[in-house]
C-alpha cells in the first residue's frame, strides 16, 4: 500500500463525503411530517453503522498496531474532543432544538453562522478521520468513509434546514454549506501531511474516530430514537438500528 494510493482513495472520499452538503436541498422539496419520518429511521441505521465500525473494524485492527492503555486514552480524548465540540462551539449532529433557539434568541443570522462553524470544524474532523482510516488500510478506510457518509446524511440535511430557519435564502445556504463541508479536504490533506512526520498518527486518529464514533452514537443519535414511544415505530427503528450493524458486518 503506497502513499499515492492512500492520497487517491482519501481524496476521491472527502470529496464524495463533501458533496453529500447539497443533499439539504431536499428539505424543500419534502414536508416536515415525511421528512421527520425518514429522517429518524436514517438516523438509526446510522448509529448501527457507526457504532459497527467502531467495534468491528476500527477497534480491532487498532489492537493490533497498539497497546491497549494507549489506545484507551486515544478513544477518550475523541470522546471528550466530540463533548467539547458540542459543548463549546454548539454543534448539533440532529438540530432539533434549533428553531426554538431562534425564537428564543432572536439572533437569526449570528445564529446561522454559530452553526456553520461549528459544522466546518465537524467536517475538519472528518477528513482527519477518513485519511486516518485509509492509513490503518484501504478497507478500513472505505468502511469508515461508508459510516461517516451514513451519519453525514441526516447531519447536512439538519443543517440546510438550520440555515433556511435562521433566514438564509436556500442558494446561500447551500453555497454555505458546501464550502463548510469542504472543509474535510483540508483535514485530510492535513493529517496525510503529519502522517509523514508522526509514525504513530494512524494509532492516534483511530482511537480518536472510534471514541468519536461511540460517543455520536451513544450522544446524538440514540438519545434521538428513545423519544419514540409508538411501539410499532421503535420496532423499525431498532431494526434500522441492526440493518446498521449488520451492513459492518458484512464488510467484514
């Protein structure tokens, strides 16, 4: 596995992960109703695939290149970066609450750029994490850039719908959005950079994304689906949920 191959694969993924931004204009398209409905069955097959990545793939292939003490601390520092991200620069993988926040506020715009940066520093994340991946090996890598894409799904459409509540016209939010979910080029670019003078960089980012993963899983995601009390409806998620882990599975 050579560096220009590692280069390609990454690339060619952050790419395709920052593309998935424009996906948001499909809340135009849809009503509230329909688009809640599809939105929280994608959020559970997410939390599977994330939390299948983590402990199927990720975890794993970490072990072998690394003792389990290091790797620990590596996965609580992701757990705690994530923590820190939401907690200090308000990002919000599911946006829920941020139409309230609106009203509450007032601050309609300040509102919609307090997203876009802590949603640029998201997408940095994610290309620190994918070209991590695909330095452990390529399927790796494109297990994670499958996991990520799945999660970045339900996020992108959440945050074009954020921008539209805090006033943006949806040309403007789409062009905002795609340049902030641009901003996983630069992390990878970035983290294949310091691959060259850190030889314990991969080790380092997969702990890293496997506490990430955990911690958006156990976070953002299932906090989200144990809202729902029809019984009929938490059925499906919870299969959504095992379609998740069964697709890591299979990649096995």
């Amino acid at each position: 596995m050579n560096m220009y191959e590692i280069f390609t694969y990454t690339i060619v993924s952050v790419i395709l992960i920052s593309l998935i931004s424009i996906i948001g204009i499909f809340t135009i398209l849809l009503n509230k109703e329909k688009l809640h409905r599809f939105l929280i069955y994608f959020i559970s097959f997410s939390a599977g695939a994330l939390l299948g990545d983590a402990f199927l793939h990720l975890l794993p292939e970490a072990l072998e290149k690394s003792e389990v003490t290091v790797l620990s601390t590596y996965i609580i520092l992701g757990i705690i970066l994530f923590f820190g991200i939401e907690k200090f620069i308000q990002w919000r993988h599911c946006h829920h609450s941020h139409s309230d926040e609106i009203k509450k506020h007032g601050h309609t715009h300040r509102l919609a750029y307090i997203n876009l940066i802590g949603d640029a520093a998201h997408n940095f994340i994610d290309g620190l994490i994918i070209a991590g991946s695909y330095l452990i090996s390529i399927p790796i890598g494109l297990t994670t850039t499958l996991a990520v894409a799945l999660h970045e799904i339900p996020q992108e459409i959440g945050d074009f719908a954020v921008l539209l509540h805090s006033g943006l016209k949806a040309k403007k939010a789409l062009a905002y959005n795609l340049l902030s979910a641009s901003l996983a080029i630069i992390g990878a670019i970035v983290a294949l950079f310091l691959s060259r003078y850190i030889n314990s960089l991969n080790v380092i980012l997969s702990g890293i994304t496997i506490g990430a993963f955990i911690y958006i899983a156990n976070s953002d995601l299932i906090p989200e689906l144990t809202k729902e009390t029809n019984t009929e409806r938490s059925f499906f998620q919870l299969l959504s949920f095992l379609g998740g882990i069964l697709v890591m599975v299979i990649l096995l």
